[in-house]
C-alpha cells in the first residue's frame, strides 16, 4: 500500500493521470456543458459530482460555442480539480475527497 497515496498532489504525475485515464475510459458523461456555457449551476454540478465521485468526465455540447482549451482551463479551476485528459471535447477531471468511505476513495500510483 505504500506505493499509492490518497489525497491528490498539487499537479497529477504523468503515471497518476494515465491511471485515472484507464479508470475514466469506461465512465459516461455525467456533465454536458450546453449552449448557456460554463454557469453558477453548471459549477455547483460539476463540483457535486466529484465530491461524490472524485473523477467525472464531462463533454462540451456541439453547440455551446466554447472552445474546448479555454474551458479545460476554466472549469477545473473553478471547481479546483486537475484537468486528467481533453479529448475531443470531452474532459476528464479529478478531485480526491477526503470525506468518501475510504472504499470509494481512488487511490493513485506514487509518481
């Protein structure tokens, strides 16, 4: 167990962030950012998914006319998790919670 950590380090190393990708690859789109854009609601959902469930992929809709790096940027830092991947316009974020039962907490590589 001393080779993974539970609370996430200021930046993700490329290993951690490989590993949550493999852990997001399955998950489906809980957040679609729609034509409003990034929103007091959008940011309050975005924030009530990772506390529950610490990694959430969200995708910018087709017609929220966003540019997807400037999002990437914006709505992780308002909802202070680490941007994982962009893909597309799909985005992958993580923010460890503490407060989980520690069997649903992730638990990622050390560096």
């Amino acid at each position: 167990m001393s080779d993974y950590i539970t609370t996430a380090p200021a930046t993700l190393t490329s290993r951690q962030k490989k590993y949550l990708k493999g852990l997001g690859h399955d998950l489906t789109a809980n957040i679609l950012i729609g034509k409003e854009g990034i929103t007091d609601r959008l940011v309050s959902a975005t924030d009530l998914e990772l506390s529950r469930h610490e990694l959430v992929k969200v995708k910018i809709g087709t017609n929220s006319g966003l540019e997807k790096h400037a999002t990437a940027e914006k709505l992780p830092a308002a909802t202070g998790s680490a941007l994982v991947q962009l893909l597309g316009k799909t985005m992958l974020l993580y923010r460890p919670n503490p407060d989980l039962p520690k069997e649903k907490r992730l638990t990622l590589p050390r560096g």
